[in-house]
C-alpha cells in the first residue's frame, strides 16, 4: 500500500475567521469539502494531494493526513494503539522523524509527556520489526507525526507540511511587524479582486476588510459613491461545525 495514491482523511488547518477563504481555495483547486470548522476543513485525498495543497494553499496553517483514528483514555492505551502501526512501512529505519500534538485529556498536564508516547511507541515497532532505532527530536526538518487527542477520541497524522506554511521561507528579511501571509491571502480573497485591477480605492477595502476579520463589525463603512463600495459586500459567513478543540 502506498501512501501517495491511497485516500484517506486530509485535515486542513487555518486561523480563526478565515475558514471561508480557505474553503474557497480548495475548491478552486478541484477538491471536495466534506465538512468545515472554525479553524479548518476536512476532505478526502491521498498525499499526492497533500503535495499539492502544500504547494498552493495561501490561507493555510498545516496539512495533516490520517493514518488513523482510535479511542483512548489515557497515554498508556496511546501508545498502544500506536505500536500496532505498521511504521516500518512509511518510514526509514535509519531516518529522523518528529511528534507534534494538540491534546486536550484530563490525564495529562503536559502534551510533551504525550509527545514521548507516541515517539516510544514508534521506536518500539522499528525494534521489534526491523531491529532498527530511528532518530529523533524536536526540529521539524524530517517526517513529521501529529496526535490529535480530545478526551476519548485520538487521531494519529502525518503532518505533511511540518512548519507552518507561513514560515516556509517567503519572507527571508522581514520586515517591522509584518502581516501574516494566511491574513494577507484571505484578505485579498476576500477583496474580491480579480487580479488584475490596479484602482487605488481598493486600498481602503483591504483596510475595512482587515477590521472585518479581525470582528470590528463596527468598522467605518466605505464612503458612498465609491466604485469599491457597490461591489463590496460583508465577511462570508458559514454555518460550520465546531471542532472539539482548535487546531
């Protein structure tokens, strides 16, 4: 089984407020939202697609593709689960790989103690099947495995785009308090813009769509008679459902 051509559960993670953007942004690039939350969205594809959406998602924060889903009550019973996988088969013996998490269960008080789990466990499946003790640590410059652990419910992931989009070197020599590129992209989303117009009233729209994100419902309106005014339009909305915790 190849992970590259088999599909399964692709999470998609995004601040808060730009879920539509991002939403619109997939679909633009031929994939089908299954459901939507208010930090992300969730479809189905394989990691050719999670290469793709790394490649050209702007409004996104991380990738995740699933591997698999199992209930747990305590770490114990994670690393349990997680030592059934077949992670000789995915990754190197002699590589690096390392574990990042969001977790939210009333027996731990620290998700690193998490972390550890699921990096035993890990190591323990290459010792028992290949004789072999992958590296290591916290960089994020290998395979990158995600848990996703909310009470009962525990999803394990490989996060396929390691460190956040918006670090992913556009910005070699930044500058004082830069915006952040997800907010950036979905502001221009939400413009409207076609791309090729060059009217310099937009400019107040991206300011009055900026103060739309960030929940300034109250923000000064575009003056009346403006060409952007007649074509503006307020913040999308969606119905969404929640996500038991934010990404």
């Amino acid at each position: 089984m190849s992970l590259y051509t088999t599909k399964a559960a692709i999470t998609i993670t995004c601040h808060k407020r730009i879920m539509p953007y991002l939403a619109q942004e997939v679909k633009e690039l031929g994939f089908e939202v299954e459901e939507s939350f208010v930090t992300g969205v969730r479809l189905h594809g394989t990691i050719n697609d999670c290469i793709k959406l790394n490649l050209n998602l702007r409004c996104a924060s991380q990738v995740l593709y699933s591997l698999k889903q199992f209930k747990a009550a305590d770490a114990d019973t994670v690393y349990r689960n997680i030592l059934q996988y077949e992670w000789e088969n995915i990754l190197p013996g002699n590589g690096y790989f390392s574990v990042t998490s969001n977790v939210s269960n009333e027996t731990i008080n620290n998700s690193m103690f998490a972390n550890l789990r699921v990096k035993d466990a890990i190591i323990d499946r290459f010792r028992e099947q290949r004789g072999l003790r992958p590296s290591t640590g916290a960089a994020l410059t290998g395979a990158v495995i995600h848990l996703y652990w909310k009470q009962d419910d525990a999803e394990i992931f490989i996060d396929t785009s390691g460190e956040t989009l918006s670090k992913h070197g556009y910005r070699k020599i930044p500058g004082k308090a830069p915006m952040l590129e997800s907010l950036a992209a979905a502001t221009l989303l939400a413009t409207r813009w076609d791309r090729l117009s060059r009217s310099w009233s937009r400019r107040r729209f991206v300011v009055y769509t900026i103060r739309r994100l960030s929940g300034d419902h109250a923000a000064s309106s575009i003056p009346a008679g403006s060409s952007v005014r007649r074509r503006a339009s307020p913040v999308a909305t969606s119905t969404t459902h929640n996500w038991p915790i934010e990404w």
